[in-house]
C-alpha cells in the first residue's frame, strides 16, 4: 500500500489496451484545449512495450526525417536509415531520389550495413544479385542455367518507399494512406521560402556535424525544444539572446509546432550573430530567430545566418540519437574555405548551441529519470507557454490511434483567433506570411 502522499506508480500494462484506442481514457488530456491540457502519461516516455507500438503506428505511418539532402545529393551515394523498425535505402538516379527496404528480392538479405558510394549498382552479397540505383534488377547471376517460365526481372525490383525531400532534408514515409509530405508541411515552404534552404549547406569545420547519445525519450527532446517555461532557469546564456518576452507564436497549418523571437539577440551579448546573414531576408526574417519542431523528429533553430538542425533516431523508450548539424546560406562560410575571422565567429556560435545542446540533454535526461523511476501522475501545461506541448500530443495521439492514416487531420494554424494564443501580445514584426493573412481577413494576426 502506498505511503500518504505518495501516488501508487501507474500500471503501465493495464494501459496498453488504449494506446491505439482514438477514445481511449489514456488519451482524454491530450484531446482537451490548451487551457485544460496535461502531460502525457508517463508510459508514452517510458515504456518499452509503448516503444514498440510507437514505432509501428507513428514512425511506421508519419514523414519521417532520415537524411540531409547533401548526404545523397550525387548520384553513386547509397545511404542506409532505420525508420518505424525498418531499415531503407537511399539513392539517387539522374531520374531523383530514390527509397527501397534494405531488402533482397531473392531471399531477402541485407543489401548495404552502411552508407557506401555503390558506383550505380547496388549488389546483394549472398547471390550477388544486382539493382541499379532506380531500384530495378539488372542482373541475376546464373540463374538462367535452367531458365523458369515464370521469371521475369522487371517484377523484381526492390520494394519501394514513399522518399520526398523539402529543404535540406531527405524524408521517408512507410505509409501509402499518409497524406503528401506537402500537406504535412503545412505552410512551412511558404513561411521559410525566403531562406531559400534547399541552397544551404554544411561546411567541412570541425564540429559542423556532430551525434549525441541522449538517455531519454526522443518526445522529451522535441518538447524540451517546442517550449520556453523553462528558458530562464535551463538556458541562462540562450535567455540572454532570445528573451522570454520577445517570443511569438510562429504555427500556421502544418504538422509542426512553433515559436518566433523577434528581435534575436537581446542587449547582454549579440556574439552568435556576426556569421554573413543569408541575402533577401524580409524586415522581420532578418530580425527573428525561427524555432520548429517538424513533427515527429526534426528541430529547425533557424537564424539568419545559420541554422542549428537537430534530426532525432529514436534507439529505445529512454535513449535517443540525436544528429546535429550546421547549415549555413550561400556565402563565404559555404564557398570554399572560409577566413580566419569567419572560423572565430563560428566557433563561437558552435560552442553557444553545443552549451545550450548540453543543457538540453542534462535536463531531458534527468526528466527522462524522474518519468521512469518516479512515475508520478502528468500534471497540467501552463497555457502561456506550454500550447505547443498540447499541439505536439495532439499529434501523438492522432498518430497513434487513428485506424488509418489517410483520416489524419493536419493542424490547422494559430490565426487569425487569438483563444489559442494566451498570453502572446502583437509581435511587433511578424512574419510576412502571417501579414499577408492578416490583411486577407481584415484582422492583425494576433487579434
Ligand atoms: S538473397 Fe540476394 S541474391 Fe540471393
């Protein structure tokens, strides 16, 4: 019996009946309104059996992040991923990209261990049949020694996946039911086509491309990013540069949550801002910081002369890979060697996200401990700061319980309205897209 006080830990197995159930008691906090929103229960973090299932009817059904384009950006680059449990390959032809399951059409062994340059041709090591980088096979040793009527190579070509890029990622989907990537992201082409990412790279300085093992849920990590409550007492130095109170609420339509400060730096320190800003940036582009988690696994911190990208591979309930890179807008830190005094400004900017990344990781981890060893009960979001979070689970649970993923309905964006947007006063600058809106429907964005 418990002590006083003390909630009994949850019963995570007499739960897992609801986990895929759309009106499941489970569920019920994450489907209310911002203002009566809760936490999600502690299985969702901790649970290997909720693990499991997550990868199946969340991983295996969303447009998951795999890849930056650069990483399959020649033709002869095969790149090998594991989403929703499965592992795919990835390649490029003079026709585009190209996904396949990592997958033999003989007996189905694993074509590649790793990424590798495959010189067009992509050949099984047991029988050494081969698939050109379209996925078709182009030859099968031997095997017509005693030919078979019923043989025809253009009915075995590798098992295809849905693989679309946006920007400066590569994304995978499982799922033929799933809406287009272009529905799933929403309004975010339009909102960041100014940037013009598809042209922004990654340079060859040290630390550009860096991968942390983080010991807890990849959700802790995505929230941990969505939300500011804790910017003050997590992220001192971040707080200095993207004040509390210049933050604005940065979500059309589109699976992802986000979050805009405007200006960015505040008057303490202005050092991660001296890196070539990208050209064409609009008044308030040029002014803000750009914060979205793409859902299910990608964080864009988006500046105007860089960006921080965090795309996460989830390992296990409490363990999560997370990759981080560095992408920079054509200039001098992407052409060619870039100068001494460019090197210094981006050392500074690196060690100013790998010290916030730091802290991250130390308060996910430890959030990740207090679920899994303590357990207690999801208490409520604070709707000034925390809509996001109701946003993101919002997600989760539409992932994880609609019968099919053709039902899913894309959020729909913060304006105009205003009952979503507590707390938020008129960003002074907003962003064009929601300028534009604003004028269409007679109505400040924030209204
Ligand atoms: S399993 Fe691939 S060629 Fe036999």
């Amino acid at each position: 019996m418990a002590a006083d006080g003390i909630q009994p830990v949850a019963d995570w197995t007499q739960a897992e009946a609801e986990w895929t159930q759309p009106e499941a008691e489970f569920w019920a906090p994450q489907r209310n309104g911002v203002d009566a929103s809760f936490a999600m229960q502690p299985a969702v973090y901790a649970d290997d059996g909720f693990f499991a299932a997550e990868q199946e009817r969340l991983f295996g059904r969303a447009w998951v992040a795999v890849a930056l384009a650069g990483e399959v950006a020649r033709p002869g680059r095969l790149l090998v991923r594991s989403v929703g449990g499965r592992s795919v390959l990835l390649t490029r032809s003079d026709a585009g990209l190209h996904g396949f399951l990592n997958s033999c059409r003989h007996r189905g062994t694993e074509l590649a261990e790793r990424d590798c340059d495959i010189a067009n041709t992509i050949r099984c090591p047991y029988h050494r049949w081969h698939y050109s980088a379209d996925g078709r096979l182009v030859a099968a040793p031997l095997f017509d020694e005693v030919p078979r009527d019923d043989f025809d190579m253009a009915n075995y070509g590798l098992i295809r996946v849905r693989t679309e890029a946006w920007g400066p990622l590569v994304f995978v989907c499982l799922n033929d039911d799933t809406p287009p990537l272009e529905e799933w992201l929403g309004d975010l082409p339009d909102r960041f086509a100014a940037y013009g990412f598809s042209e922004w790279r990654s340079t060859g300085l040290d630390g550009a491309a860096r991968t942390f093992d983080v010991a807890a849920n990849w959700k802790l990590i995505v929230e941990n990013f969505a939300e500011y409550y804790h910017l003050p007492w997590v992220h001192p130095e971040l707080a200095k540069v993207s004040r509390v109170p210049d933050h604005y609420r940065y979500q059309g339509p589109g699976m992802y949550c986000g979050q805009t400060t405007t200006p960015v730096s505040g008057d303490e320190r202005d050092d991660w801002l001296t890196l070539p800003a990208a050209a064409g940036l609009d008044d308030s582009d040029a002014a803000s910081g750009r914060f979205v988690a793409l859902f299910p696994n990608v964080t864009l911190a988006v500046l105007p002369s860089h960006m921080f990208l965090m795309v996460l591979e989830p390992l296990a309930a409490g363990r999560t890979l997370e990759h981080c890179t560095f992408l920079f807008p054509p200039g001098p830190m992407t052409a060619g060697e870039p100068s001494a005094e460019l090197r210094t400004s981006f050392e500074i900017t690196r060690r100013f996200w790998i010290e916030v990344n730091d802290e991250y990781i130390d308060i996910c981890e430890r959030a990740q401990r207090g679920i899994s060893l303590g357990g207690a009960p999801p208490g409520p979001l604070a709707p000034r700061f925390e809509e996001p979070l109701n946003r993101f689970h919002k997600m989760t649970a539409d992932l994880m319980t609609l019968p099919s993923a053709a039902d899913l309905t894309v959020p729909a964006g913060d304006r105009p309205g205003g009952v979503d947007l507590y707390g938020s006063e008129p960003n002074p600058l907003p962003p064009a897209i929601e300028s534009a809106e604003a004028a269409l429907t007679g109505k400040t964005s924030h209204s």
